[in-house]
C-alpha cells in the first residue's frame, strides 16, 4: 500500500469520526466522507469505492451495537437483508450504463416529503407500534428494501433517511427504526463494496484508517442514540436530512 501523508491520514481519522458519529443513527455520513476523500486527490471512483469500505465497517459496527442492545428486529431485519444485498449490486453495476446525475431531481422532491410528513406527524416513532405485516405489506417492504439497495449502489444520498423512514412507517420508534434501517444499510453497503472491489475501485491504503476511525465513530455514535432515545435521534434524523436537501440541491444548480 502506498505511504500517508500525516496530513492526510489526521484528515481521514478526523472526517471518519465524525462521519460515522452521525451515521451510526440517521445516515448521512457522506456528507462528511466523499468530501474528505476527494481532498486526497483519488479519481471519483476511486472516491466512491474507498468510501463504501467505510460506510461497511460503520455499518456493520453500528448494527452489532444495536443488536446488543435489543433493538433490532431479527426476523424482519434477516428477511430483508438479502434482497437489500442483491439490489445494491445491480446498483452499482448500474452506474457504469446510466448518469446518476438525473435522478437528484427526484430525490429532492422525496427527501422534502420525507422530512416535511417526519416533522409535522406529532407523536410518530415516539412508541414502538411495530405489529407483524399482512402479506401485501410484507411484499411493499421487500420491494422498498430492495429499491432502496438499488439507490443506494446506484447513487446514494439519503439511503439512510428513506430507511429509517420505512421502519418508522412500520411502526418502530425512532431507535428501533435506525437500527433496523442500519441491518439493510449493511446488505446495500456490502453489496457495493464487493462491486467496486471486483472492478479495482477501492484504496485500502486511504479506506483502512478511513474504516478504523469510523468503527470507533459508530460505537460512540450508537452508544449515544440508545441512552437518549427518540428525543436525540428525531432532531438528529431531520437535521441530516436537511442538510441532504441542501447539499443536492446545490449540487443540482451548480451544475445547470
């Protein structure tokens, strides 16, 4: 592997971090993430693989959090695990036939609903109300988890907040929402990962301490959530996906 900089390796640890605090609850994490590694100078690709490496270990350490400490739904969260794997790899693969750009559009309008019904439904994921699906709704979530894979190796914004936002319209509170939400960012993260690694587009050079400072960032991160509860996640949720709204707006009009 090539040699860090000490620049640029405080820069990863510091960006993974606080990445990974934040994603560990509610997604969002790129933000943070795929600005900082494009300062390193790797091509885009390069950029995109490098960061699901990441965005895998923060995953996968904040969902062992959660499993820990009862927040996960095994059954649900096994079932649809696999379809969220299979859809991020057809995503991925995706972006090598169709711009990515066109759909920013679309998800602007769908991450303001989102935030919009999340912030004026009084009292939603306060309590957890989760009842086992009818059939139909059971097919709705398989379909969801397997889109949402899709988007999330195809383009990414906002996977975070449009899972938890499943969950919560399942009926979890806002805890059981994200940690549910995070077992299937897992699936569309790994799946990702496994495809940029296939086609040679991932540094472990810049993604191994990038991954180490995000494992530690979830621990915190997930530690947090779970003593504070819905009063700290909600704020949190609508602030990220906020801040999406914004940074794809931006980038939408910046480039028109």
């Amino acid at each position: 592997m090539e040699a860090l900089s000490i620049e640029i390796l405080i820069l990863l640890i510091v960006a993974g971090f606080i990445a990974a605090f934040v994603d560990a609850v509610v997604g969002g994490g790129g933000l943070i993430t795929v600005p900082a590694l494009m300062l390193t100078g790797l091509p885009p690709s390069m950029v995109l693989g490098t960061n699901k490496l990441g965005g895998t270990l923060c995953s996968l350490t904040s969902m062992v959090a959660f499993w820990r400490s009862g927040n996960i739904h095994v059954p649900l969260a096994a079932a649809l695990f696999p379809l969220s794997f299979i859809g991020s790899i057809a995503g991925t693969y995706a972006v090598h036939l169709l711009p990515p750009h066109y759909l920013k559009p679309v998800v602007v309008i769908l991450l303001i609903v989102v935030t919009l019904y999340t912030l004026f439904k009084r009292n939603w994921g306060e309590q957890n109300r989760y009842q086992a699906p009818t059939v139909s709704k059971a097919i709705l979530l398989g379909v969801m988890a397997l889109v949402l894979g899709c988007y999330d190796g195809f383009f990414g914004p906002g996977t975070g907040s449009f899972l938890i936002f499943m969950f919560l319209w399942s009926g979890f509170h806002y805890v059981g929402a994200s940690a549910n939400a995070k077992v299937l960012n897992l699936g569309s993260n790994l799946g990702s990962l496994m495809t940029f690694a296939f086609m040679g587009s991932v540094n472990l050079a810049y993604g191994i301490p990038l991954g180490i400072a995000m494992i530690v960032g979830a621990l915190v991160g997930t530690k947090v959530a779970v003593k504070k509860g819905s009063t700290y996640v909600k704020p949190l949720f609508i602030g990220v996906t906020t801040l999406l709204i914004g940074k794809q707006i931006y980038d939408f009009l910046s480039k028109n």
